[in-house]
C-alpha cells in the first residue's frame, strides 16, 4: 500500500500581502534597492531611479489587482500591467549587470 504524501494547509488569502507572489516580488524591490545604492553618482537619475521604480511598481501593481479582482477585466489589467513592470525591471538589472 502506497503511502500518501502529506497534505498542504493553505491560509485564506486575506490580503495582497499574503500573496507568495507579492511577497517575493516585495523582497525583490528591497534588495534592488539595497543593491542601487552602491550604482556610481552618474546613474542616479536614470539606471537607479528607473530600476528602483520599476521593481517597486511590480508590488503596486499586484496590490491593486488585488482590490480589483472583483471586476475580472479591470483585474487582468492590472496582473499585465504588474507582469510588463517585472520585465522592465529585470531589462534595468541586465544594463546593471552588463555594465558592472
């Protein structure tokens, strides 16, 4: 007799907040942040801010998919909008990489 895998609790999702994806999208905005700050002066009003907004707009964006999620249109939107603002941000990543 197979044994059976254990089973997952999950939480109620109350809030954007206990989304997985917000959280990691979150923890990514914080380290790019941290990160940013040692980019050299030149940069600040152009790689770092761009980086800085475009991961931080990955969180606003599911946040407010959140509150919308009631109007699955309006919802969708938002989830795309979050999903072009990670692109972004990780094309901002590679100049900083590829540019050390």
């Amino acid at each position: 007799m197979a044994e059976e895998a254990p089973r997952r609790v999950r939480r109620a999702v109350e809030s954007h907040e206990d989304l997985e994806v917000y959280r990691l999208a979150f923890a990514a905005a914080c380290r790019i942040f941290h990160l940013s700050k040692s980019f050299p002066r030149e940069e600040t009003y152009s790689l770092t801010d761009q980086i800085r907004r475009a991961s931080r707009s990955v969180c606003a964006g599911i946040s407010e998919a959140w509150r919308r999620r009631r109007y699955v249109a309006a919802f969708v939107n938002k989830v795309n909008e979050a999903e072009a603002e990670a692109a972004e941000a990780q094309t901002w990543c590679a100049f900083a990489v590829e540019c050390g």
